[in-house]
C-alpha cells in the first residue's frame, strides 16, 4: 500500500518487505516491482541477495529490477542467472541481459547469450496467436539493436489484434528512435482510430507534437491523456509542463495540485510546483511545496538544495 500510495517511507517498506524471507514470495516479488519507481542506492545492495533467493519467483523479481542499472552491473549481477536450474528464471535473465549482445563480449560468452535470446524467442513463439508475445519479441529484439526484427514483430502483434495499444506505441518509438517522425505520427493516430482511448496512444502523440513544435495539438493531446488517466502523475506532469511553455502557468498549477493531492510524494509534481510558484512570485506557496520536499526526500541531494534556495 505504502509503494501504491507514494507515501514518503515506501522505498524503505518496499525493501523491508522483499528481503523478509518469512512473508510469501509473491508479496515480495510485487515490492520488488514497485520498487522500480523509485531506485535507490540500498536496493542495489540487496540484489545480490535476492538474486541468489530459494524461491525462482525472487530471483525473475531480481532479474526484473536490473533493468535500471547500467551494463557492467547487469553483467556482474544477472550473468550467472542465465545457467539458472527455473527455465522462468533463465527466460527471465536473457530478456534482460540482451543489450549486452550490442557490447565487446568473448566469443563464448556471446555464443552463451545468443543461445539464451533464442530460447527466449522460442518460448514466446509457443503462443504466437498471441500479439504479447509478438511484443515480447519485438522489445528483446530492439534491445539488441535488431530494428527490422522489432519493427517486423510489432507489425505482427498488430496483425493479431488490431487494437493493441503497446504494439502502436513501441512501433512508434521505434520509428522515432530512427528519426522518422512521420511515420511515428502515422502509427500512432492508426492506434488511435482503434483505441480513441488510449491515454498512452494520446501521451505518446503529444510529445511527438511537443518535438514537432505544433503546441496546440500537443496541449489537446496530452490534456485528453490527462483526462483519460487521471492517477497518473506523469501525464499530469508532462502537460503541465507544456501549459506553462505555453504561457499558461495558472492553468499548470491547477493541473499540477489535481495531481499532487493525489501523489503527494511526487518529487517531479513538487519541484514543479516549487518552480512554477517561484516564477510567479508566490514565494510563500514555492516555500510550502518547498518543505514538502524536504521532508519527503531527505536523501535527495537535489531536493534538499531547492529547499535551501527558497529558504527566508
């Protein structure tokens, strides 16, 4: 509840509660994933033993939080994984380890991953009827810098089903990793005429409007994503941000507290409004927002020197 809520000690609860052998392994499993919104120093030293975890559940959860570290801690910490006794756990390991295959690797050690990303592709393969496992394939391909083969495996998810949000918004991520933004701007309104709401089709849109500099479509976009996913404080961040670009920080600000009174430990909603306040000449609102990130992110160094500036 603390991780679903935001509240301030979550990181720490989160923790607390992964590495307590004695609860059930899929309350422990679901800490480490909530985990991944906030990580932190003291997570990384815990991986090592969650890593090596009795319980396959727990080391995939592991395996999973990697994810936010760089290659050399990958390597270090998820390598072993991949000769792991669960055939789960070591699916899990080649998922995450493929990037790798893009770095200097010695011959066996490149044989050994290759291997692992082929019986991954294989098992997706076992229910190919399905467009999740065409997008399984498409990301683990485009993990390793293979673009035709993700471009070819999203085609097919959305040959499978036609309305499959996540397959239009990696196509188009895609097609904008490779520069090409009109092709991006046409995936998207094609998931769009299947699934007019998708808030992720919608955000997706609106930043790509964002980076064309067409603000006025951008600010329709992210606002309908906004409405569409309204407990997602991303959004509401992300268009706030494009109302104040836009000249309109009074209806930023209103954007930004509908979000914060229900995230209230969001650092990015808080050093919005601390920002935007302080723009504006409220020093007394920029100073509360300002305490308030202070006491729920005492270990940011970041926080606490936004704090200190805004001090009387």
């Amino acid at each position: 509840h603390a991780g679903r809520s935001g509240t301030p000690n979550a990181s720490e609860d989160l923790l607390a509660l992964a590495t307590d052998n004695t609860q059930p392994a899929i309350a422990r499993a679901t800490a480490l994933d909530l985990m991944h919104s906030d990580p932190r120093p003291e997570q990384l030293q815990a991986m090592p033993g969650l890593l090596a975890d009795p319980d396959p559940l727990m080391r995939a959860a592991a395996l999973h939080w990697l994810e936010l570290t760089e290659a050399q801690i990958r390597y270090q910490l998820g390598w072993p994984l991949l000769d792991d006794p669960v055939r789960s756990v070591r699916l899990e390991a080649a998922r995450t380890l493929a990037p790798l295959i893009r770095y200097e690797l010695p011959d066996d050690q490149r044989s050994t991953l290759e291997a692992a990303i082929d019986a991954y592709r294989d098992a997706q393969l076992v229910s190919a009827e399905r467009p999740e496992s065409h997008l399984n394939i498409g990301l683990i391909e485009m993990a390793q810098g293979k673009v035709a083969l993700a471009r070819k495996a999203y085609l097919q998810a959305i040959a499978l089903d036609r309305a499959f949000v996540p397959a239009y918004a990696n196509l188009a991520d895609l097609y904008r990793a490779m520069g090409s933004d009109p092709e991006a701007d046409e995936t998207l309104r094609q998931g769009l005429a299947q699934a007019a709401d998708s808030a992720d089709l919608h955000h997706a849109l609106g930043l790509l409007q964002v980076r064309n500099k067409d603000s006025a479509a951008a600010l329709a976009s992210l606002k309908r994503a906004t409405e569409l996913a309204p407990a997602n404080p991303r959004y509401a961040y992300v268009y706030a941000l494009a109302l104040k670009e836009h000249g309109e920080p009074r209806d930023a600000l209103q954007v930004l507290k509908a979000a914060y009174d229900q995230d209230p430990a969001n650092r990015d909603l808080l050093i919005a409004l601390i920002t935007i306040h302080r723009d504006q000449g409220d020093l007394p609102a920029a100073r509360s927002y300002a305490q308030a990130l202070r006491l729920r992110w005492p270990e940011d160094p970041q926080a606490q020197a936004i704090a200190r500036e805004l001090e009387p």
